[in-house]
C-alpha cells in the first residue's frame, strides 16, 4: 500500500510500505477520505513534541473510511462499517476524561500525531482509540468526505456551545478558513440573526457568504472596528469568535462585543506571541464572558454528526479541492494557499 510518512520538518515521502497487521483489540480502516488541517501544517513546518526526532509518522487526523478487518476482541464492529475518526484519544480515567472532556486529557495520544493517520491507504486503529469511543460509525446519508469534515465542525460546535449562540445573536467571526466557514454554518443553524465574517482574502471572505454569513468585512481595507459598530448600530457583537492567530485581534475583540456579549478565543497563538493585553475593565464593566475552546469530545462529534446527517447544512461544499494520495504535496500547497477552504484526499477505489 501507499503512506504519506513525515521524516522531520519540510520532509514528508510517499512511500510503499506493508499493510498494517491488528493486534486483536484493533480495527484495520481502509482510509476514503482524509482532510488537510492547518495543524498538518504546522507539523510539517515546524514539527510537533508527540513526534520523536528521528521517527516517522502518517500525518492525517481528519478520517474516514472503511472497516476491513476486526480484531478478535473487539465488538460493536463488523466488516464493512463506514466509520470516521476523532482524533484526541483520551486516557479514560484522569478527572477530565470522567467528565467526557477527552480533548482535555493531559495523557492524550491522537491519530495523526501520536499514532499514524489517514494519508495511507490503510489505518490501523489502536485498542485505546476503539475502547475510548474514537470511532463513530457514519450514517449512511454521509459521504466519506463529509465525515472527514466533521472533525473540524465538531470544534466549532463545541465553541458554539460554550458560547450559547442563539436566536437573534449578532455573531462575529474573523478568520476566513476553513474553521471559520465551520464557525459560520453552527452559527446559522444555532439561530443567529446576522453573522459578520471579517478577514484579508477576498475570495476566502466571498465563500464565507456561501456558507451563511450575512456580511464580510475585508480587514485589510476597512477597519473593522468601524464596520461593527456600523452594522450594529453601535451595539456590537453579541458573540466573537476568534478564529485566527493574532494577538491583536483577541483585544480588539473585547471592544467589539456588545453588553453581556460572549467572546471565544478559538484561535491559539504562536510561539513567542501568547501574552495578550487586555482590557480587563471591558471585561469587567461590559459583563463580558471570555472564553476559549479546544478541539472537541467524542459528545461533540455525535452531536455534529447529527446536524450534518440532518441535511441542515452542506459540509461537503467545504471540501473546495479533491486530490488523490500521489498528489499529497500538491494538497499541501493548496491547504498552505489559503484561497479555497479544505484539501481532502481521497482514495480511489
């Protein structure tokens, strides 16, 4: 079979390689579809801790594909389930994995990082990963591609819920990714009356109209400060949500919101750049509610499963470029572009 193995920073091969044997409390998953996140990389921009100097590793954590072989133990799977992957693999007994908050685990492994992940033909799925609830089997209304693209809504959908987002909420989200079309589409589902999408890439901002927002807001030509109070008749946004790495922007943030607002810091920041000033007196006097979110639970996921099996919304449009395994480079470069939203590879038959 085919594998995508990264070797070290800017070094990632196609290689031939065997099929993975199972131990027999693993699953073997053929792979149908993989998406490219911005966590894949970084990866391979800078590295990651959970990958040792010197190894090799599949990168991959947005999954979905086929069950072709079970493990003599393992039950509640048959050959031929479709099944999609949730990546953060809980440890199942620290304070956090009892409260079913696996994203929050300090004992976490995750496929594509810790274990190998979906840019190879076939994944084998670890014991831990099927015992702690990591794949969840795909309704049959889902395409493989969509259900690679549930993990990156299920985080929004935790956002949105921590946030509360509501009927005749003003929501505003800058960061025009693919996280940010997955911020938009809960939001409009969630109810809220106007959403505002604020970024620097025209064409990233016009699909963000695609996907349900209500206004765009090119930041590199119009300040934006200006703009939400313009379309919010000076009130401001009821919820924020920062889906971008910059500092600045987390700051702004608490400016914007409006009385009793709800803010989000979903984006994490680099290196060298986490100490934020803020406001704390709009925090204070505004009765802001400023949060974050991480990731997503493997509750998360089933819900977000639910919404898009419900045909609320069309996650598929998300994956705006299709390649094969032997294009993984080029999926890269496009993932790294930044004018389409998702690269998702996907097998051939």
């Amino acid at each position: 079979m085919k594998a995508a193995y990264y070797y070290g920073i800017g070094d990632m091969r196609l290689e031939e390689t065997p099929v993975p044997d199972i131990a027999e409390d693993e699953l073997l998953l053929r792979v149908r579809a993989a998406a490219v996140c911005g966590t894949d990389l970084r990866i391979l921009k800078a590295g990651h801790f959970k990958i040792p100097e010197g190894s090799r590793r599949v990168l991959g954590h947005e999954t979905a594909g086929e069950v072709v072989k079970v493990g003599s133990s393992v039950t509640g799977f048959d050959v031929g389930d479709r099944g999609a992957a949730l990546p953060n693999v809980g440890c199942g007994h620290c304070r956090w994995c009892l409260k079913g908050l696996n994203q929050l685990c300090p004992d976490y492994e995750a496929l594509g990082i810790s274990y190998d992940g979906g840019f190879q033909e076939y994944m084998r799925v670890p014991g831990r990963a099927i015992q702690r609830g990591n794949i969840i089997k795909i309704p049959a209304s889902l395409s493989y591609v969509e259900a690679a693209l549930l993990e990156p809504f299920s985080c929004a959908y935790n956002a949105s819920e921590s946030l509360r987002t509501a009927p005749g909420d003003t929501v505003l989200i800058v960061g025009t990714g693919p996280i940010g079309a997955c911020h938009v589409m809960i939001s409009r589902v969630a109810g809220a009356s106007r959403i505002i999408v604020a970024g620097r890439t025209d064409a990233r901002l016009e699909l963000s109209l695609h996907f349900g927002a209500d206004f765009t807001v090119n930041t590199s030509r119009t300040d934006l400060g200006q703009a939400v109070m313009e379309l919010t008749d000076g009130v401001g946004a009821d919820v924020i949500i920062t889906a971008c790495s910059v500092p600045e922007v987390q700051a702004q943030a608490l400016e914007l919101a409006a009385r009793g607002g709800r803010v989000n810091f979903f984006g994490g920041l680099p290196r060298g750049q986490e100490i934020v000033p803020l406001n704390t007196n709009l925090i204070h006097y505004k009765e802001l509610q400023v949060g974050a979110t991480t990731g997503s639970s493997v509750l998360d996921f089933h819900q977000s499963m639910r919404i898009v099996a419900s045909g609320k919304l069309r996650l598929a449009d998300l994956a705006t470029g299709l390649f094969r395994l032997d294009q993984i480079h080029q999926a890269f470069d496009y993932a790294a572009g930044r004018q389409g939203m998702k690269a998702v590879v996907v097998m051939d038959d």
